[in-house]
C-alpha cells in the first residue's frame, strides 16, 4: 500500500495567497520527508476551489521544495489547453522534476469552466480525444503529425523531450464500470472516489481489462480517495474536520451556485458526518482512521490510498498535526495493506 493526497488548494480561508502557497509547499515537504508517493493536484478555474488553476506552475514550484515525491495532475482539463503547450510544459516539468511528474487527462468536469474558455460542453469529450491523441504522441516522438478537426500539425519538429520514457505514467479519474474499462486499455493508473461498494465494481473491471490488453508487468497504481483528518481524539478530528469541510463545501459548489445548478457526482453531501456516512471520508484518532482505512481499501481492491489531507479552512497547523500523525501512527498499520484481488494483475 502506498499514499498520496489529491489537492484541490482551495482558497476557503482568509489569509494571504502568498501565505496559501508557502504553506502548500511546506506541507508538500512534509509529505515528501514522510515517504509518501505522490502529490496530485485538480484544475479549476474562476472558483475557489482553483488554487491550483495552473497545475504546472505549482508543480514547478513544489519540484523544487522536494527530492523524492512524485508530482502530478488529477487532471489537466484538455479541452482549456493547446496540446502543443501542454506537451511542452510537461516536458519542462518531467526534466525539472528530475523525472518525478505523474500527468492526469480529463475532459474537464464542470461545463461552466469550460464555457469561460469559449469551449462548447458538448464538444468536450472529441476535443479531449484529439488532444490525449496529440499529447502522447509528443510526449512519445520528436515530430507531430495529426490532422484532426480541431488541431492540424504536419511535420511539427519538437525540441523538448520528458526524462521518462516513453512518458510520464499516467491518471485517470473513474466514475463508472466503462471508464474504468477505458482506462485499463488504455494503460491508465486510476483513482475511484466513490463508496467502496461502489468501487470495487469499478475496480474489478478495470483489473480483468488490464489482464486482458496490458498482460504481465508491474501492477498499476489503483487509487481509492477520501477526505481524511487525523487528531489526538475522535471527537477533535470530527470537530475540525466538520468545520473545514463546511468550506470546503462552499468552494466546491461555488461554480454551479453561480450558474443555478447541482453538483451531480461529488459535492452533493451536505456535510463531513453525511461523507462518512456513504463512506467518502473519515475523521477520528490514528486507531479509527487506520481501522477505518484499512476495511475500506480491502473492502474496494486498492492499492493506492489518496486522500484530501489539506482542504477547506484547516490551518496550517491542523493540517501538519494531522500529516504527523497519519504518518507516526496509521502509514505503519496500512504498509502491508493489499486490497481485494490485488495480485490478480502480477499472478498473469
């Protein structure tokens, strides 16, 4: 079992931005100096929930404050990209890094922020198919060729090459039996942020496609996220996280509030006790978080923990009692943690 946090950096407390990011990046240190895998960051924009609404630029910042953790995208939104732009950044990013970069692609998941961008919603999901298309065959070769109906490259000789070949792994976010499908053809690691019911329906499809398209070879990264808040008693870890989630709720629906909808995935629980209630979150001492965690990524056949560790207005000092102590006290009974029907990909 390894660990990860997904990071929206949410802009729901009232100190300076400047403030914001020094102490994301000091919370990335701490992650690194702990041993955790990865850092991934979403992309969001005109929102709150959009600090990080240029992933590279915060990754390039935080490849510098850190040695060993990877560092990734869950996800770059394709359609508000230019494919030849991105390939580049990433490139710059993988050699900057020193090949520590993780790259996610979406189709972008709230229509509005893709209308700022002048791109039609409904076109999101062809565009997003040309772009995946272009960027991996950048990330992949010296020269790009593609004659789509959205982007046309004849020739295009590229100067920029990733450390990692042939690319950077790669993410993707799975909401459905299908797409966890998709993903396994298409040699996609996953996260599923749904119950672990849920879950590990969608995980077993994805293993048996692996198993099917991708063969032997090293066991792909198979993520279950959750909102996770650890103090020296339930009753603190409930409290604050109960009181941070509540803005980070504000952030998170602060787009469709704006535009009259409804959230229709996450972001429709009214608060953390209802997010642990279907099971999305926990809060509690170090022994209910571990016991909690542990049920749960055997119950959905994960290998990969990624957790919200810093959102809504936890301080920076909430944030690192609670990276401490998920670290001193639960990481020790997780490590040998191996979901269900986790060696069925490494037995072919």
């Amino acid at each position: 079992m390894e660990f990860g946090v997904l990071d929206h950096l949410d802009i729901s407390s009232t100190i300076p931005l400047q403030d914001h990011y020094e102490n994301r990046l000091k919370f990335i240190e701490a992650l690194d100096s702990a041993g955790f895998y990865g850092f991934h960051v979403t992309e969001h924009h005109a929102t709150p929930l959009g600090g990080a609404a240029s992933p590279s630029v915060f990754l390039a910042a935080a490849a510098q404050r850190t040695k060993t953790i990877r560092l990734g995208t869950l996800v770059y939104s394709l359609p508000t990209h230019h494919p030849l732009r991105l390939i580049e950044e990433i490139c710059m990013l993988d050699q900057l890094s020193n090949g520590r970069i993780d790259i996610g692609f979406g189709r972008g998941s709230v229509p509005f922020e893709l209308s700022y961008f002048g791109v039609n919603p409904e076109h999101a999901r062809s565009i997003y198919d040309e772009a995946l298309h272009i960027v991996l065959q950048g990330l992949r070769t010296r020269k790009l060729n593609y004659q789509g109906k959205y982007f046309q490259f004849t020739d295009l000789p590229l100067k920029l090459e990733p450390r990692q070949k042939p690319n950077p792994p790669l993410w993707y976010g799975v909401h459905s039996v299908e797409s966890a499908e998709r993903a396994a053809r298409s040699g996609f690691n996953i996260v599923c942020n749904q119950p672990s019911k849920n879950s590990a329906e969608f995980i077993k499809a994805y293993r048996e496609t692996w198993r099917q398209t991708q063969g032997n070879g090293a066991e792909p990264k198979i993520g279950l996220q959750r909102a996770v808040h650890v103090a020296p008693s339930d009753a603190e870890a409930f409290a604050t996280a109960h009181r941070a989630y509540a803005a980070f709720l504000e952030s998170f629906r602060f787009v469709t509030k704006r535009h009259g909808a409804e959230n229709r995935l996450s972001g429709r629980e009214n608060d953390f006790a209802e997010l642990m209630d279907i099971g999305r979150g926990v809060a509690g001492s170090p022994r209910m978080v571990a016991d909690y965690l542990e049920h749960d990524l055997r119950s959905a056949g994960a290998n990969y923990c990624i957790m919200y560790l810093a959102f809504g207005d936890l301080t920076f000092g909430e944030t690192m009692q609670s990276v401490r102590l998920f670290a001193d006290a639960v990481i020790p009974k997780l490590k040998g943690v191996a979901g269900a029907g986790a060696t069925a990909i490494a037995a072919v």
